[in-house]
C-alpha cells in the first residue's frame, strides 16, 4: 500500500509539471501566435480620428456609412507611392469610380465614363476614404504614412488624370473577366458598427 502511495506520488509529481507547463503555455499561445504587426498596425479609431483632421467630416462620415451598409470587394493595388483601387457605387450598380492617390497628396476619384466625381469639393471623396480606410484596416496601407498623403492632398486640387484613370478601369474589367489576376480586398461592414 504504501508502495501504491509512494508511486502515486511520483506520478502525480511528473505529472504536474507537464499540466503547468500546457496551461501556461495555452495561456501563453494567444499572445505568442498573433499575427506579426503588418503595414496598417495602426489602430482603426487612432487611423480615423488622424483622418478627421484631413478631410471633410461630411465625407468621411459617408464612406464609414458606405462601409457599415454592405461588403465592398475593393480592388486596389498599394504601392510605395500611390494607391489606386476600384469602388463601386452603391446608389447606382451600374456606376464604378475608379480612385488614385499619390505620396505627393494628388488625387482623383471619376466614374467608368471619366466623368469626374461630384464628391471631391473640400478634399477626398467618399470613394477615396472608403479605398484608404477600407485598405488601412485590412493591413494592406500602412496608417501612419497613408495620413501624411492624406495630410498632403491638402496642398491640392483633385486631378483628372484620364490615362490612369483609363488604365484603372481597364484593368478593372480585365479582373472581372477572368483575364487579370486581381484579388479584392473584402471589406466587412461588421468590423465599422463600433465606430
Ligand atoms: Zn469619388
């Protein structure tokens, strides 16, 4: 019996330590397992309220209202100068805005006919802030340096940069057909409720 006690104990006291170690290691895992910071670490309030400062309130508040309604495919290509990217309208289906911004703060939003946005008085577009929040929150923008471009748009009027504009679009359709390799950004109006 008291051999079966003896044992016990040794058991018990192997066993332990494993138990510990698996607890405080599960413990442990969220915090060793999060995703690495990517470029858009900035928090989305800290990113927003940086924005607000920018742009128009009136237009920022509809491009958080545009991506509370419905999810946006966001086709977008960052580089280290200049985003541009693809948004649909969602008062016309049949209507798409193509949205360029550069390092330097120029910036253009025009629809599929090259007509330029209605909504670029004051600074940039609901398009625009969609294409910056929507690409900042999904880790594909780096927050902080997509606000000093915010910051720079400031100095400028919006362009309508027809080439570019044109290439946009082009590419656009091409994606749409199957032809381009072009994978969207979904955006999820659940991630913008608490805002
Ligand atoms: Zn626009």
């Amino acid at each position: 019996m008291g051999c079966v006690a003896h044992l016990t104990r040794a058991l018990t006291a192997l066993e332990n330590p494993v138990a510990k170690k698996k607890s405080s290691s599960t413990s442990a895992a969220p915090v060793a397992t999060a995703p690495p910071p990517q470029g858009g670490a900035m928090a989305l309030p800290e990113f927003l309220s940086l924005l607000s400062r920018k742009v128009p309130s009136a237009n920022l508040s509809k491009a958080l209202a545009m991506l509370k309604a419905e999810r946006f495919e966001l086709f977008a290509q960052a580089e280290g100068d200049y985003i541009v990217g693809v948004v649909k309208s969602q008062t016309n289906p049949d209507l798409v805005y193509a949205c360029k911004l550069t390092s330097s703060g120029a910036y253009s939003c025009c629809t599929q006919n090259l007509f330029r946005c209605g909504g670029l008085q004051g600074g940039l577009c609901k398009h625009l802030l969609v294409l910056v929040v929507g690409l900042t929150k999904a880790g594909k923008l780096d927050g902080a340096r997509v606000d000093g471009w915010v910051a720079a748009s400031r100095m400028h009027r919006p362009l309508l940069d027809k080439d570019a504009m044109t290439a946009i679009f082009l590419r656009y359709k091409g994606a749409e057909a199957g032809e381009i390799d072009w994978r969207p950004t979904e955006t999820i109006p659940e991630d913008y409720y608490a805002l």
